[in-house]
C-alpha cells in the first residue's frame, strides 16, 4: 500500500516534515533561506502530498516558507499542523495548553499559511516530563475542554480532522468516545516501542498513525537505532544508509503508518522518499521482532 487516508485526504504515505527547514533549534530563519524553498518545491515535485508543520516551528517560520514556496498550493496537498505550545524569545519551548490558546494558535496556522482550512490539526500535550518524547499524562478535566475546542473549530470549518500528538492510550480512547480522530503523533522507532498499543488501536480503528522520532530521539546522546547491527547490516547489503533502512522499518509496520521526515537538503529529501521503493528481507523484519 503506497497511500493511507489521513481524514478526507489520500496522501502518499512519505510525506514530509518542516520542523528541520527552521535555524538550529527549531529557532530563527533557515541557514539558507532559497535553499528551504527549494527543498519544499522538490519535495512536492517529487510527489509529497502531505506536509506536516507548526506555527512554533521557528516561531512562524516553517509556515511563512511553505507559503512563499508553494502557494497557491496544489489541489492535493494536505497541510497539517499542530498546537499547544509556542516558544520564548530565546526559542525556549513552553506549554499553550488552555482551550483560548489553541484557537488562537490554530487560526494564527491558518493566516501564516494563507489558507481557510487546515487538513488536519494535532493537538500537542505537554506536561512537565523531563523527557519530551514521553507520552503526556491525562488530565481528564483539561482534555475534555481541549477536546471541545478542537471540535468546534471541525465543525467551523477551520479544520477538516483532528488529530493528537505525545498522547497516552488513555487521551485516544477518550477523544474516541467524544469524536473521529484522523491521526496520532507519537514517538515510535526500532527501539522506543512504547506507543505500540497505540499504533495498534490506530491500526484497528482505521486512524494514521505518524510517528515522530522515527530515526531515534533527538534528545539522547548517542543514537541506538541508526548504529544497531542489523540495520547497519542491511544498509550494507542493499546499498542503502542506515537511515533508510530505519525509516523502511518503520513504514512497514502498519499499513497506516504514515512518515514525515524532515530536512533541510535536498539530497536527503531525495534520500528519504526513496524508502517507499525499499523492499526489506524476512530476516531484517524477524531479527528486529
């Protein structure tokens, strides 16, 4: 299966994410601001349909480059965008957790981007882990105002889905009971499995499910995933980079998994779309079981 459906869009299921097309840190203009356009205009060349951002990426940068480069933007493209932070004046990341917050931070997406309606909408939860990959705690009262929020601007017509992201199985199975949900952001790769059970509701109930970390945790030291043995190995054997062999990982694990890996180079852009061609063998598959 070479498409999903992420709420009334069919997109591809390599899409791409802007967080990288910001300065270091998520923080500032690019290193190479016609460089950023060009890897965008590539991307949807080479047929990217979905294309994940924020306005906190940067802050409003990923979105005013996406604007510069693709609008009017094609029929197809599903936009999708996140809340519930936002950043200091020294890129610091702080919770924009309250219902008025994320409104204003979902029609602020919809100006910077120039659009009337998103595809989708992630409602980020953040909470005070240290570890920002850890799925968030439920905070039942908080959630069920969130959710409401979240909900109006779908039916206003400023969203076309939700979607939710750093979620714990708990937060899903609520927001079921309350409304659809289109997609689900978690980490998730070779070694942190920790969203399995959510991948696997996703899974039954027909939801994308687009991990975020897919390469490993941009938090730790040193990177166990892209030096694991077996997917060294691999790369080996089939002339791929370790990267590609644990993104292919991770596409195959579900049919709706959906991935949006982001850069800033037009090389890697090319480098990560090519994982939807890659055949991984058996033995990869049951090694890394």
């Amino acid at each position: 299966m070479t498409t999903y459906t992420l709420g009334k869009h069919q997109v591809n299921r390599v899409g791409f994410g802007a967080m990288q097309l910001p300065g270091p840190g998520v923080f500032g203009p690019p290193r190479d601001h016609d460089h950023a356009l060009a890897v965008l205009r590539r991307a949807i060349e080479l047929g990217v349909n979905h294309i994940d951002t924020s306005q906190f990426y940067g802050p409003d940068v990923a979105n005013r480059l996406i604007r510069e480069a693709l609008h009017p933007y094609p029929a197809e493209l599903a936009l999708v965008s996140k809340v519930g932070a936002r950043r200091d004046e020294h890129g610091g990341w702080l919770p924009a957790q309250q219902p008025d917050e994320l409104r204003r931070d979902i029609e602020e997406n919809l100006q910077t981007l120039g659009v009337d309606r998103l595809a989708a909408v992630n409602l980020r939860i953040t909470d005070d882990h240290e570890d920002p990959s850890a799925p968030a705690t439920v905070d039942a009262d908080l959630f069920d105002r969130q959710l409401s929020t979240m909900i109006a601007a779908r039916d206003e017509g400023l969203i076309n889905g939700i979607g939710l992201s750093n979620i714990a199985i708990d937060h899903l199975r609520i927001a079921l009971d309350r409304t659809d949900v289109v997609c689900v952001q978690n980490a998730y790769n070779l070694i942190d499995r920790t969203s399995q059970p959510i991948l696997d509701l996703c899974t039954q109930r027909g939801i994308a499910f687009v991990p975020f970390f897919p390469l490993g945790s941009a938090f730790l030291p040193q990177n166990p995933v892209l030096t694991h043995p077996e997917i060294i190995k691999t790369a080996t054997d089939l002339g791929r980079t370790p990267a590609q062999i644990a993104l292919a990982w991770t596409l195959a694990q579900a049919p709706n998994v959906l991935l949006i890996p982001g850069t800033s180079s037009v090389a890697h852009l090319e480098e990560n779309l090519a994982v939807a061609d890659i055949e991984l063998p058996s033995s990869l598959i049951d090694a890394l079981r």
